[in-house]
C-alpha cells in the first residue's frame, strides 16, 4: 500500500481510494459539493443514511469493559499495581498481587463448588462413580458452565476477565 499527501483538488488526483476528513455536517457546496456531483451524488446519499457522522457532545461513550481486578482496585481507592510502582516485585508476584481477587473467585469455583455438590446435589452420583470420575466429571462441567457465566457477566456487568495476565498471554 502507498500512502500520498497531496494539495490538488481531489478530483484530479488519481488513485484507488480517496480519503477525506469531513468536520461537523457536511456541506455540499465547494469542493465536497464538486466531489459529491463528481461521483453521482454518492456523499449525500451517504449523509442520508447517517453513514457521514459528526462527532457531537451528547453521543454516547464507546462500551469500555472492565476486568475483576479494576473493579477490586477501584473499590479499594487506587489504581491497578503496575511494574513501575512495584520495581522490585517479581513479574509472577506482581501478577498474582493485582489478580488477587480472580483468582480467590476462580479458586472457589474450581476447588470449594465441586465438594459443595458433592455433599449436596451429586452425593448419589459421587458414590456410584468413585473420586476420580466424579473430579473429572465435574471439572468438566464447571468450565464448560464457565462460558455462559462469563457471558452473562458480560451482559449485565462489562466484565471482561476474571484474571487478565497480559504478561504470559493468558486470561480467564
């Protein structure tokens, strides 16, 4: 791909693609009027169908979401520890110190719910399994339960991650 800044009137400069910046409503008279005869009355029709936007004060932010550990942070009245503000931590304990609240969560769900049910709900299926098919069984069920739980936390929430660890490429 080339990339040329040019002062000539836009219709005479030949290329593939043509990229005009538009401030505020567009106005058809001048060079965007000629550029907008030039191509057939293509630019109003785009600006009927609100595909030519302005930028206005009362458009709605973009949705940001957020991680679990934003949330604890901010509920604690600071910001997420960086590297820079903990030089002489190591990067795994840095991690673990800023994931701390997803990863208690992650644990509960992971270790605390399986013997929960057990005692509970699968007190049968425990027995006529055995340990081992019945850890399996469940840890399966638990992270595959994992998706529609981070969707619906999405949905209501904004909640991205339980645990974001940009460091090692890996998040839950």
């Amino acid at each position: 791909m080339q990339l040329r800044v040019v002062t000539d009137q836009p219709w005479d400069v030949k290329a593939d693609v043509l990229a005009i910046p538009i401030v505020g409503d567009p106005a058809f008279d001048g060079p965007l009027g000629e550029i907008d005869r030039r191509t057939g009355g293509e630019l109003q029709a785009l600006a009927q169908f609100k595909e030519v936007l302005k930028q206005t004060p009362n458009q709605p932010e973009a949705l940001n979401n957020i991680d679990i550990s934003h949330l604890a942070w901010g509920v604690l009245g600071r910001a997420r520890p960086t590297a820079s503000e903990y030089p002489n931590l190591p990067l795994p304990l840095l991690a673990i110190f800023r994931e701390w609240l997803g990863i208690v969560l992650v644990g509960i769900y992971l270790f605390i719910v399986p013997v929960v049910l057990r005692a509970t709900l699968f007190r049968r299926m425990y027995e006529n399994m055995g340990a081992i098919r019945y850890v399996i069984m469940v840890t399966l069920l638990l992270l595959m339960a994992l998706m529609p739980i981070k969707m619906v936390l999405r949905w209501l929430f904004n909640l991205k991650y339980f645990i974001y660890l940009p460091e090692f490429n890996a998040n839950l």
